[in-house]
C-alpha cells in the first residue's frame, strides 16, 4: 500500500480510528469495565435516542449545514402526550402510539413549512418550536412525573431489566439467537459488498483494491461478531436495539440508494443548482422536517419507556446529542456530505466518552467540557479539510 493510498484511508477512516483508539483508552483506564457485556449493553440503552435523533437531524445538516434545535423538547412533549393518554385517559396502547407519531409528525410538518417555504431561518424556526413544546410540556404534566404502568409498551420500547429479545432455543447462560443474528449479518454485509464490488468492476467502474475491500469487511465483521457474542453473554439483543437497527437501515438505504435521498444531498452541495434542474428544493427542506419530527416522537416514546415515566425535564440538552453526532460522525459544517454509518459512529464514540468517563467517576461538567471540544475539533478538522481541498 502506497503513502497515499494510506493517507486516503486514514482521512476516509479517520472517526473510526479515533474510536478504536479512544475504546482503547478508556477499557484501559478502567481495568477493561466498559466492555464488560453489560456496559455494552447499558451503551446502547443509554444512547438509543441520541442514534434514532441524529439520524433525523443528519437530513437537515445535508440540506446546507441546518439544525433543528427543538428535538429535546418534541422528544418530551410526546412523551408527555403519550404517558397522559396511557394513564389518566386510559387510552389503548396502540392508538396512543398512533397519536404519539402522528403528532410528532404534525410538529416535524408545522416547523418545515414555515422552514420550506416562507424561508423562515431553521434556527429561528427551531428555536421557537424548542421554547413552545417545552413549555407545553410542563402545561400537559402540570409540573409532575407520570408514571407508565403499561408494561407491554415499555417493553416494545425497551425499557425495564427484561426488555429483550428472546432466545428461541432456550439456552441458559447465553442467548444463541442473539449470536446467530449477528452471524447472519456479517454474511448478508459481506455478499453485499463482495457482490457490488463485482458489479461495479465488471461495469468498468473504479473499484479499489480488493485486498482492501477484504480488509474493511473482515474487520466489521469481526466486530459485529465480537458485539453480539458480548450481547449474548448478558441478556441478549435489548429491544431498543432492535428499533434503533430499523431506523438505521432504513435510512441508511433511503440516502444511500433512492433518488429522494440524493436530493438532500444535492441542495447541500448547491441549492440553486439543483432548483435549476427541475428538483423542488422547497419540498426537500419540508421533508427533513416533516421527518425530524416523526423521529422526535419514536425518539420520545423510548425515553418514556427506558425512565417507565414521563417528567417536564426529560429530553433537555438531546438535541446537542444529535447535533454533535453528525459533525463527529463526518457531517459536513455546510452540508452536502455525511452518512447514516458515520453518524452512527459518531454517537457510538459519544456513548463511549460518556460511559467511560462515568465508570471513572469524572465529573459531570468536566464531562460536557470533553463533549464539546470533541465537537470543536471535529468541526475544525471538516473545514480545515475543505480548505486544503480547494
């Protein structure tokens, strides 16, 4: 491997670098604790809002580097909804959910048509959304924590010890169907990969090197392998996991293979550009949205269910969660470039910083302190790159 073929895959590579190394780190400050499988395990319950959050928000920081600011507080507004609608209105599980979506959605909609189409700034936009529903929060809660008592939805939702997908063989110790999941996905990712490389050589594309390809595949699988066998020694795979791989595959194959999904790419990289080729770029804006809100309330309902409750504070400080995500993840400052994958990974390596500092006994402030200039130079690491480039 040539100087610059290594230069090209640390600078495509170069989160998922950092992320080993700071696993590393911190599985060394702390005696190998955080990956205990129960730590991975507390990883993804901890962070399963902030992966189905920042997935949402990537569509709007594609659309030319936009945020939406009120997550935290749809997040807690539906929550709110949904919990006063379960318990004090008795209303049944399933309509409840319905109304929870729908109404995220309605909000999503609301705050994208003034963002799409009378051009009102997203900051604005979203900055007003963020102060109405969290005071509309407290006025739905009068102030007070409600409880959920339904435990078939904090279950769905992954809340509680035994929220977790069953073993279909029963096995005592070790969930055999959490292992063969995992097993089943590295196959499916490597004939994937394998198979478009083919295509795309036998088309006369730029393919690579396929020692490389092997590589990359190789060393994902291994690890999905290494993640679902640590699962497995614990309870399983968690039924937020579960919703948390739906929203990511989904969106990852929205952006990655559908003409919709290039669209939000395409106004990121030049708006006016795009609008002259016919694509209505104000429909695009209000679908990011529209979207960001739906996101919101499956975001608010796994809260609801992981805390068994709903309160007038929760959802606070989620949006910067969301946010820092994407840029850390590879996003780019002015939109245009990011991936569904590399947000993930950017929330991973939050999650990571999180727990490992908790596990450590840091405090809390100094923990926001490290947060934010992991955010400060993954920006500055984005428009540096740009510069350089140009």
């Amino acid at each position: 491997m040539g100087k610059t073929s290594v230069t090209g895959f640390v600078k495509k590579y170069t989160m998922i670098l950092v992320l080993v190394l700071v696993t590393a780190f911190f599985a060394w400050r702390t005696q190998g604790k955080i990956l205990l499988p129960q730590n991975i395990n507390n990883l993804i319950a901890q962070n399963a809002y902030v992966f189905v959050l920042a997935t949402g928000m990537l569509l709007c920081i594609l659309t030319g580097g936009n945020i939406d600011l009120s997550v935290g507080s749809v997040v807690c507004f539906v929550g709110a909804v949904g919990a006063t609608l379960m318990e004090s209105g008795k209303m049944n599980m399933w309509l409840a959910i319905i109304v929870m979506l729908l109404i995220g959605l309605l909000i999503g909609a609301w705050q994208g048509f003034w963002i799409a189409f009378v051009r009102i700034p997203p900051f604005i936009t979203t900055l007003a959304g963020m102060l109405v529903f969290r005071g509309l929060s407290n006025v739905v809660l009068n102030g007070k924590t409600v409880s959920l008592s339904n435990q078939l939805f904090i279950k769905i939702f992954g809340g509680g010890a035994d929220c977790y997908v069953p073993d279909f063989f029963g096995m005592e110790g070790f969930n055999l169907t959490c292992m063969l999941a995992g097993v089943i996905a590295c196959a499916i990712y490597a004939f994937t990969q394998f198979k478009g490389y083919m295509a795309r050589k036998k088309k006369g594309y730029e393919t690579g090197s396929f020692q490389m390809m092997a590589a990359k595949v190789s060393v994902l699988c291994v690890v999905i392998l290494w993640f679902t066998f640590n699962l497995a020694k614990h309870k399983g795979v968690p039924a937020a996991l579960v919703w948390v791989l739906v929203v990511v595959l989904v969106y990852g194959y929205i952006t990655s293979m559908t003409t919709t999904g290039r669209y939000f790419y395409a106004v990121g990289g030049n708006e006016k550009a795009t609008k002259l080729s016919g694509i209505n770029t104000d429909k695009v804006y209000f679908i990011a949205y529209a979207n960001m809100g739906l996101l919101a309330a499956l975001a608010g309902m796994l809260t609801i269910a992981r805390m068994t409750s709903a309160q007038p504070t929760y959802g606070q400080n989620y949006e910067m969660d969301a946010i820092g995500s994407c840029f850390i993840g590879g996003a780019s400052a002015y939109g245009g470039i990011g991936t569904v994958p590399g947000v993930i990974v950017g929330a991973v390596l939050m999650g990571v910083i999180n727990l490992g500092m908790s596990i450590m006994g840091v405090d809390a402030n100094y923990q926001r302190v490290v947060k934010g200039l992991v955010l400060l130079a993954a920006v500055i690491f984005d428009v540096v790159s740009k510069k350089r480039g140009n």
